[in-house]
C-alpha cells in the first residue's frame, strides 16, 4: 500500500509535466514552423465578421491558417504595428490584363484583377496565355458580348485582347446593325462557349453599340440569368433629350434586370451617370429595395478613358448629349486636342487611347458631388477601370518593370485604391477605414461570390481564406499618378501578399515571383 502512496505523486508529476508539455507545444511558440508567414501587431480588419482590432495573422502555404489574440512566431515574421492589415483589393473593372499592368497595381494594393465589363473571346485563349506567362495578380474574364457580335457581324475570329476590340471601335457596322434571329442566335452561342470555358458571366459593352435593338439585350441577360452568372453592363450612352444624364440608359437596366431575373452590375456609375447621380442613384436604389438584383461600381477621378472612335463621340449632337464638352477636355498622352485634331484622330486613328474629362471635382463642388454619390453609394465597389500602358503607339507586355517614366495610361491604372484611400478616408473622413477596406475588398467579393465559387474565399481576413493580404499605412497611403505623370506608383502600401507570397516586400515590387492564379467559373467537360 506504502508503494501505491508514494507512486501517486510521482504519477501524478508526471502527468502534470506531460500536459504542461502539451500545453507548450500548442502554443503559438511552439508552432513557429508551422507558419511560413507571420504578420504581428496590426490592425486587422475584416469587413465580413466587422472584425477591426490589433491581431496577429499566420499564414500556411497559400492560405489564412489563424488569427489570434497574442503574437505568433513563423519562418518569417512581420511586424505590422501601426498598419492596417487588410484583405487584398478585389478590382472588377482592370482592363490591363498583363504583367506590368497587374505589377503596378499590386503596388496599389490589388491582389485580383478582373476583365469583366468587356470581357473577352476566346475565354480559353485568355487563360491560357496568361498561365503561361504568368501573372503577379490573380486574374479572370468573362465571356464578351461586343467580341461575340463583332465576330457575328463582321465575320471574324474573335482575339482575347482589349486591343483586338478597339481595332473595330470606329466600325459602325457592329454597333448599329440590328441582329436577325439567326445572327443573334451566332451571337449568344459564342457568349455561351465563353461561359462553357470558365468565363465569370457577360461583359456588355452597350455604350459602345447604342444601336443595337433592346432585344438583343434582354436576350443576353436572359441567357445570363439562365445560366446563374452576372453580366457587367456599360450603360447605352448618354441621352439625346436630357443632356449629361444616361437615365435611359438606367431605366433600361433595370427593366431588364427585373424582367430577367438577371445579375445585373453596373460598371463605372460615376463616369456614366453624370450630373444626373442623384435621381440615377434614387432608381437604382428602390430598385434594390425592391428586390431587382443589382450591384455597382466607381472609380475616384472626373475623368474617363477609352478609343477615340467610341460611338458615344459620335452622332448628331454628341457633345450637347455630354453637356456641352469642349475639344480640349479630351487629351492624347497628356496634350489637349483640337477640332482639327480630334476629327482627324477619329477619321483615321479610332482605336488612339483619350482620357476625356467629364467632371472638374477639384474646383467645382458641385462635380464633388456627383462624384461622391458614385463613390459612397452603399455597398458599392471600388474598380478601377484601368488599362494597359503604352509608350507612343507601342503597348508594353511581357516581363517589363520598372514601367518607364514617359509611358501613359490613365493614373487610375496606377492609383485607384491609393487616391480613393486618401481622398475619402484619410484627408476628409466621409468614410471609416472598415468601410473603405469593404468597398475595395468584401463588396467586390460578395458581388461575385454566388456565380464564382472561388469569391467566397477572397476579400475575408478568416481562418481558411486565401492568403490575399495588404498591409498599409494609414498615414501615408496615396496615389502618386497624375494625368501628366501616370507613371507613378502609389505609396504607403509595404506588403501585397498574393496566395500566400510576398509580392510587395516594404514597399518595394519582387519582380522575382509571379504568384497570381486564375479566378475562374466553371469550365465544361472538353472546353478547355
């Protein structure tokens, strides 16, 4: 019996030095292995759970393995004191699906980009190239409806390029012939095999064809809602009886969303919508309340970009219809046009890349205005709208980087994230930093995350979501590009984390790692 008395104790401390044991190697300490990345001491904030306090995130492999309360140890470790730790920005409106395209925005804060208001054809042909490329951003398309009726109407094999489409951007033959039921059905089966091949739902370039007939549109949001996928709608361009508004053009949206059952989003509400925001902002939110499935998106600047021979620069009346605009609110690589030049551009150069100021919010309060109504709309997107870089006529694709200085773009290729941040969160404080996070981030995600499985995991700072992640500073985030100078990246973000790597490590661009993956629907048994 004496030997069982004084076994006990002994049993016991031993028992007692195994959980302790066990307690220390289920500490975070003891897991320092176990986490490739660690960011400590940053303000995390993640807009699905409302989460915003000072956390620590440890990253395994190319996803969020926890977020804690207390420090974390890891094969790297970062401390994020003083930072925001946020969710990688989700662009839905990046036209510059390319490498140095994708580098300049990751400097941005941008872990995915997408081509979803124009789409592309062949969807197959897009991800291929890129994958064999490879991106520094994670990357998608969907299927387009203005490649597919190019292809229909003129006769052609579609390239799954935003050059490709602006070569026939001056060709009035697709955007005015109405569709017969035969070339309407060669229309939506070419949409169709882009969805078949992963597309992420229906670019509609509408603006860009405004004679197109109103069946041809429904008809495509009705294959749209058909097939559960959104379709991403630049809206028939501005109206002829009430100048610098497109409420028609809303109207038709709706109307169509309604009476389609269709996801409907609308791309770039600022650019569009004008001096008309308010009743345009009215409709669509009723709309909403009402059930009517749409979404939109905006971009920070007063000023658009696109081809030259766009249809909505053309037509009787073109400039009443965008309230009067003078030749010189449109530049060529930062020189004002004239008549005479902008005539002669059109006549012979449409595809020529303009910026067209439309809004002057830096001087006109007013335009300050509509611009904000675009911008805080609720739940609205940040996307920036942004395109490839070219110096003079040339494009710049393939492994380029530093973008050299004299190359042009619209600086919200550069500076979107960093000028909506600074603008609206920092200087003026219209909107609170979990909020600004969740209009570049969670409501990009959540927009697409019924048709596009892959959504539901990015844009979320939580156990389990891809390792998408920005690390900013509060105080000094900004955007650098001017329309003079877009070249220019923006500063205050010290680390984009695509899938778990480390693209932007203080601040600086590793151009030694291309870590982007697609972001794609489903793709059909043999169209790959």
């Amino acid at each position: 019996m004496e030997k069982m008395k004084t076994g006990r104790p002994a049993m016991t401390g031993i028992i007692t030095k195994l959980a302790l044991a066990g307690a220390l190697a289920l500490s975070p300490a003891a897991f320092a292995q176990d986490y490739d990345l660690v960011l400590n001491n940053g303000r995390v904030i993640d807009p699905e759970t409302g989460l915003d306090a000072i956390r620590h995130v440890g990253i395994r492999g190319d996803e969020i393995a926890i977020i804690s309360e207390t420090p974390l140890e890891g094969t790297r470790t970062i401390d994020a004191a003083g930072r925001i730790v946020a969710p990688g920005f989700i662009d839905l409106h990046g036209h510059g699906q390319d490498t140095p395209a994708g580098r300049m925005q990751a400097l941005d804060g941008v872990t995915t980009t997408l081509e979803l208001e124009s789409g592309v054809l062949p969807v197959s042909d897009f991800y291929a190239r890129a994958a064999e490329q490879g991106r520094p951003i994670n990357y998608g398309a969907a299927s387009s409806w203005a490649h597919a009726r190019i292809a229909a109407v003129m006769d052609v094999e579609p390239h799954a390029d935003t050059y490709w489409f602006f070569r026939y951007i001056g060709d009035p033959r697709w955007q005015t012939e109405l569709a017969d039921n035969e070339r309407l059905s060669a229309i939506l089966r070419h949409i169709n095999t882009g969805l078949e091949e992963g597309g992420l739902g229906i670019g509609i370039l509408l603006g860009y064809a405004p004679g197109i007939s109103r069946g041809e549109y429904h008809a495509v949001n009705a294959l749209a809602a058909a097939r559960d996928v959104p379709t991403f709608t630049h809206a028939r361009f501005l109206s002829a009886i009430e100048p610098q508004s497109s409420f028609e053009g809303f109207q038709e949206m709706v109307a169509v969303a309604a009476g389609t059952g269709a996801h409907m989003h609308i791309s770039h509400l600022n650019s569009i919508s004008l001096s008309d925001i308010d009743r345009i902002a009215d409709m669509i939110e009723t709309a909403q309340a009402n059930g009517v499935n749409i979404t939109v998106e905006a971009y920070p600047y007063g000023a658009g970009a696109t081809g030259i021979g766009a249809a909505m620069f053309r037509g009787e009346g073109w400039r009443d219809r965008m309230g009067g605009i003078e030749y010189s609110d449109f530049t060529v690589q930062g020189v004002p046009l004239d008549e005479e030049r902008f005539n002669d551009l059109q006549e012979n150069a449409p595809g020529t890349g303009i910026v067209v100021h439309f809004l002057n919010p830096d001087e006109r309060p007013e335009h300050q205005a509509y611009l904000d109504r675009s911008i805080l709309f609720p739940g609205g997107a940040i996307a920036s709208d942004g395109g490839p870089w070219s110096v003079g006529s040339e494009r710049l694709d393939g492994d380029i980087w530093p973008i050299p200085e004299d190359a042009h773009a619209h600086p919200r290729s550069a500076g979107t994230y960093g000028r909506f941040l600074r603008i609206y969160a920092r200087e003026r404080g219209v909107i609170d930093w979990p909020e600004a996070v969740a209009k570049a981030s969670f409501y990009p995600a959540r927009i697409l995350s019924d048709a596009v499985p892959q959504m539901r995991r990015k844009g979320r700072l939580q156990p389990g979501m891809d390792a998408d992640i920005v690390v900013f500073d509060p105080e000094t985030v900004a955007d650098r590009a001017t329309f003079e100078r877009p070249a220019q990246a923006s500063v205050g973000f010290e680390y984009v984390i695509v899938n778990g790597t480390v693209l932007v490590d203080g601040g600086e661009l590793d151009t030694s790692v291309l870590p982007g993956r697609p972001v794609r629907g489903t793709v059909a048994s043999g169209a790959e």
